[in-house]
C-alpha cells in the first residue's frame, strides 16, 4: 500500500545516501552483499562505506564490463552482487557481458544505475543516457525499474536483496521530489495510481513523476480531470492498469526521462496497440544526444517539463 505525499516537496536525503545507507546496513547484517563500484566511490557515497567494511565493497576501477563479470562470479559463489556505476556505462558498455554473464546464464546480480537521463547535467552527453532501459528491457529475463524518491529506492532494495536474478534499477543521485509518505509498500511489476481521472491519463516514471503531478494540477485548474500512474516497473508493465485507464480516460500520455524510442512511451504503445488501441502522446527526448546543463536547462531544452505534459495533453484532448 502507497501513501502518497502532498506535491511539491522535495526528499530531505540524497539518493546515493540511501543506497550507501542500504549498503551498510546489508553488511551488518551479513546477508551476503557485495557492492561493487567502477571507479565512482565518492560519486555514490560509498567511500565511508569501503573504509569501514573493506571486504564487502569492491572498486572495480573504471573497467565496467569487467566488473559485470567479477559480479557473475560472486554471484555463483552465493554472494549478492550489487554493481553501480552511472547509467550510460552500465547499458551502453556493458551489454554483451550484460546478456551473457547475467541474463542469459540467470545470475543472481542487481545493477544499481544512476544519473539517469538529463540528471547526468554538468557530465554532459557522453554521460547522458537516453536509451538505456530500452536496451536492457530487450533482455529476455530481466527486472527493469526506475526509483521514482528516496522513499521507493529504499523500498525497492530491500526487495531487491532477496529477489534472485538480474535486476536493472534506474536513479538519480541526487535529491527527488517526494512522491512517498514513509511506510509506503511497493509491488514489483504494478504501477502506482497517484491520483484518479476522468479525461487523460498521465503515465510516469522517475523524475517525470514529479512533472506529471504538477501538470495534473494544472490541468485541474482548466477544468480537465487527469489521472497520473507512476509505472516505476518498465518491465514487466502493468498491463491491466494500463488498459483499465486508457478505457477510463480514453487519451494516454506518456512522460519519461528517456528516449521516447523503446522506453516508456514505446512499451506503453505496445500494451495499447495489443489490447486497447487508444490515442496518446509521448514526452521524452525524440532523437536527441545531451549536453552540458543544469537539471532545469536540460528539462526545458528536451521538452520534460510539466508545460509539455500539458501541452500533450492538450493535443489529445
């Protein structure tokens, strides 16, 4: 069960400090946890955590596809893996050793990535992943998500931990909006009805959830009932929620920090196309590469803002 938090705020701890956190608590614990890092230790908070526990965190240095492999082999050993290094590393440099050391022969390794999309800001294009979760949604056996505040990612690794085989969990580093009330439960492959609606649905993940919430708002205030689903699940997707409010609402629109190829917008789109063809918007980058911005640049300048929610909105209404 899901509290949801009044819009607006923002989380009081950083994301990275709550997976060091998780990291430590796992160690003290003694449930088997590895953390791997490639070489980003201070960029996840996890310098203090390889001081104090020096056998349970391992830098891999910056040599990712090998850490996938180091990950493999613990793995079979019967620990429990956990590799981070930012988004675009972990997808784009890694996928021949993610399909072959992980999904295909069914590893027991979690991928922690982070500094998804435009929030990679000051590393600018060569950090910023557009495409990343439609590259590993295509992996036959794989668990693919997107923490949405500090209160779900904290939520998500404690499932995390005991769930066996490969998972994909896709973050922000830094500070998110506050979508969650503390004590808030979360299903693996269900998404979240954040607020109901009578004439569009807004479907979210990560930062967009945030942005949907505010464009919601203002729809209200023009007289139009919108609906918003956090789908923090890319894969499996909620199917039956998706199809219960595109017969609702009658008009879907999609908001993702993501390439709107292969993401959110396009596993949406496959759900409708199968099951209930209905007319929809996508927001997320169209045919883009970043650059170097502040978060708020970069949201403007790629069209993921609560303004362009609205705007789709508008067209389908």
């Amino acid at each position: 069960m899901i509290k949801v938090a009044a819009p607006g705020g923002k989380d009081s701890v950083e994301m990275r400090s709550v997976y060091a956190q998780f990291v430590t608590e796992q160690i003290a614990a003694q449930s088997g946890i590895i953390a791997l890092e490639a070489d980003l230790m201070s960029s996840m908070a996890m310098d203090s955590v390889q001081r104090d526990h020096p056998r349970h965190v391992i830098n891999c240095g910056i040599m990712e596809a090998n850490a996938v492999g180091v990950a493999a082999g613990l793995a079979l050993t019967g620990r429990r893996p956990f590799f981070h290094t930012f988004t675009a590393f972990a997808s784009r440099r890694c996928f021949d050793q993610l399909f072959m050391a992980l999904d295909y022969q069914g590893n027991n390794v979690k991928v922690i990535a982070s500094d998804a999309g435009v929030t990679a800001c000051h590393n600018g294009g060569t950090h910023m992943s557009f495409e990343d979760m439609g590259i590993v949604r295509g992996l036959a056996h794989a668990v693919v998500m997107e923490a949405t505040d500090a209160v779900m990612l904290r939520g998500l690794l404690e499932q995390l931990i005991d769930m066996e085989g490969f998972c994909w969990l896709r973050t922000i580093r830094k500070q998110a909006a506050t979508v969650y009330q503390p004590g808030s439960r979360f299903t693996i492959g269900k998404g979240n009805l954040l607020r109901d609606g009578q004439d569009v649905t807004l479907i979210a993940n990560g930062i967009m959830v945030g942005e949907a919430r505010q464009a919601a708002h203002i729809l209200e205030q023009q007289g139009i009932s919108a609906a918003v689903i956090d789908m923090f699940t890319l894969k499996p997707i909620d199917r039956q929620l998706i199809v219960r409010y595109a017969r609702q609402t009658g008009r879907i629109v999609t908001c993702e920090n993501h390439s709107i190829h292969n993401g959110l917008g396009s596993a949406v789109a496959e759900v409708l196309g199968e099951s209930c063809p209905t007319p929809m918007r996508r927001v997320g980058v169209n045919g883009r590469y970043g650059q170097v911005g502040t978060q708020a640049f970069l949201q403007q300048e790629y069209g993921l803002t609560a303004g362009d929610i609205v705007a789709a909105a508008h067209e389908l209404l």
